[in-house]
C-alpha cells in the first residue's frame, strides 16, 4: 500500500512527524509532498529536522501568492507529479484546513484517487475565512475522514458526508505529548531569557490587514502590565516595524517547534488567533483569550480555558482578568490517534485491494 501525502504548512509538518512514523511502524509505504506554502527556514526546514519527518520526495516551492493563485498552481504541479509517477498511490493524505489541503484533495479527486482526511469535521461557521472553506470542500470530496473529536463526527453526519468517519482523537495531542517530553530534556534559549511573561501569537490577515483591529490588540497588549512575548509571522514584520509598540512587548522570530514549547510551558497565559495554540494552550493547562470571534476547537471553551474576545480591547482586558471557572479535562483523545489511523486504513485498504 502506498499514500501520498501532502503538506505546505508549520502545523501539518508537526502532524506529519507523529503520522508518518505510525504508517511506516505497519508498512505502509508514504511519499511526501511539500508544497512550499511556508517556505523560508524558521517556517519550515527546521521543522523537518527538529521532529524527524522523512524527507519529502519533492518540494514544489510555491511560495506565497493569492490564494487562487496559490492553489491554482499547487494542482498543476501536484498533479503533473502524481501523473508523472511510475505507480498510481493508493489514497491522498491532507491535514486540516490549508490551500495545500485542498489542493490536494481536488486533485486527487480530479484523478479518482481516494482522499483521506485528517481534522475532518471542523467548522467555525464562519465563511469568510479562507480555512472554512477550505475544509469544507475538503470533506465534502474525502472517502475516508478523520476527526478529532465527536462534535466533528456529528457535523459530519449533520452534513450527510458519505465518506467513513472515524473519531481517533487528535494527532497534535500526540505531538504535543512526544515532544513536549523531548523539549524538556533540551535547555533552550528561550527557557533563559524570559519570566513572568504572556506567550502571543496573531498572525490571521483578518487581524494583521486591519489597522483598526490591530490597534485594538495592541492597545490592550500596551494595558497588559506585563511582558508579552510574540513570535512574529514573516509576512506581519513589516506591519508591526511601522508601528509604536507598547514598552512592553517583545518581538522574535518564529521559533522552532521545541522552542514554542518551551515559551508555552513557562508562559502564564497564552493570546492568540491561531487555531493550534488554543489547543497546546489548552493541554498545557495555560488560559487561553482567542483573539477572534470563533472558533473550531469549540471543546476548548470549556470552563473559560479559552474565551473568544475578538479583536476588541475591553473584551482582551475582561478576559485576560478572569480565570478558569472549572477543572481541566483531556480534550482530543488520549495521544494514541496516530496509531489509529495507521491502523484504520492498513484495515481498510486491505479490504478493497
């Protein structure tokens, strides 16, 4: 049995580490394709080395562009890749909910290849964001669908999706669990330079592109009476070196999956519009404010561990001020999700081929 898989992204190469050893543990042969969607070092190579992923067959070296742009041509080169193989691969694997995601599952629809879906059944209701559609298309076209949760599972359903659905839990909890282990073996740099610090993350254009939703998070960033720590997005550097930052807020360059780790672990609360941090916020048992008005992992809100202000001052300031209402609870599984679908689809391609 042979897959494809395809990632362009910084998360889905964390999913990729933990996936891709459990399809080679049970002998599924895996080529990897990388689109180049994020390409510069601290965005990419140095996730491939960091977490051991085998390296990938080819890189397309995308790059940035529109999104239709994009897209576009990672299905040219995809599928002439694909087309170009000595042996047709058994299924297409994507992750989550990026244009390399759904470039992938349209070519491989185009090419009557099976599709296989991992972060299947996500939904923010909220179509103006680019990943919402992306995941929609996705799994309207998957044959097999992996979720991580039940909620996933049942909007699935909900949208009469034909394809098998299987809740395994989520591959970045086991990510999360492996190298989180790891990290605190390794003394990394950021471990030294910082205490008493919130851990930020904003990168989403619909924050970034915005003057007036940008001055609104740095107001309340510059209210904060503490250091926040933001590792800055290549494409946000030139909008934030314009800018009169609050006195105090300090400014890096992306770090390493090791090194997040250990600004998350030490960190006392986490700001962000990402969609992974809220859950490594969340398994770190770090309070989360999201500086949006929705979010995917609905599970996280659990408690007030995660609570959505968008990009509203006060609404930063009351969150940031409250607290967790109740005890924590595992979220997504219990680290053994990878396993699962290696284990999932070994099963059932066995059965058709």
């Amino acid at each position: 049995m042979e897959i494809i898989t395809v990632v362009g992204a910084r998360p889905q190469f964390i999913k990729a580490a933990v996936v891709s050893k459990a399809l080679h543990s049970i002998g599924i042969n895996e080529d990897i394709v990388h689109t180049g969607q994020h390409y510069d070092h601290s965005m990419s190579t140095i996730f491939w080395e960091e977490l051991d992923i085998p390296v990938p067959s080819t890189n397309l070296n995308i790059g940035s562009g529109s999104h239709g742009a994009q897209t576009g041509e990672m299905m040219i080169q995809l599928e002439s890749f694909i087309l170009n193989r000595k042996s047709t691969p058994n299924a297409i694997l994507v992750y989550g909910d990026t244009n390399s995601t759904l470039a992938g599952a349209l070519v491989a629809s185009k090419l009557h290849i099976p599709i296989i879906h991992i972060e299947a059944g996500l939904r923010s209701f909220n179509r103006k964001m680019p990943e919402e559609i992306n995941r929609l298309l996705t799994d309207q076209i998957s044959d097999i669908l992996f979720c991580s949760s039940e909620i996933g599972v049942h909007q699935l359903e909900k949208e009469q999706i034909e394809g098998s659905i299987y809740n395994v839990g989520d591959v970045m909890y086991d990510a999360f669990l492996t190298f989180s282990e790891i990290s605190k073996k390794k003394k990394t740099d950021t471990e030294l330079l910082f205490s008493d610090y919130l851990l930020a993350t904003i990168h989403r254009p619909s924050n970034t592109d915005s003057d007036n939703n940008l001055n609104q998070i740095l107001e309340a960033f510059n209210t904060i009476n503490q250091t926040i720590v933001w590792p800055v997005h290549p494409r946000n550097k030139q909008k934030l070196s314009n800018r009169n930052l609050p006195n105090n807020l300090v400014l890096l360059e992306p770090q390493s999956y090791f090194d997040m780790n250990a600004l998350l672990r030490n960190c006392e609360k986490v700001i962000t519009d990402s969609g992974g941090l809220q859950k490594e916020a969340y398994w770190a048992k770090k309070p989360c404010i999201t500086v949006r008005d929705e979010t995917e992992w609905v599970e996280t809100l659990h408690g007030g561990w995660n609570q959505l202000t968008g990009p509203d001052t006060n609404k930063i300031m009351k969150a940031f001020n409250a607290a967790p209402n109740t005890h924590w609870k595992p979220l997504y599984g219990d680290g053994n999700a990878a396993n699962a679908i290696a284990t999932k689809l070994k099963d059932f391609f066995e059965n058709i081929l």
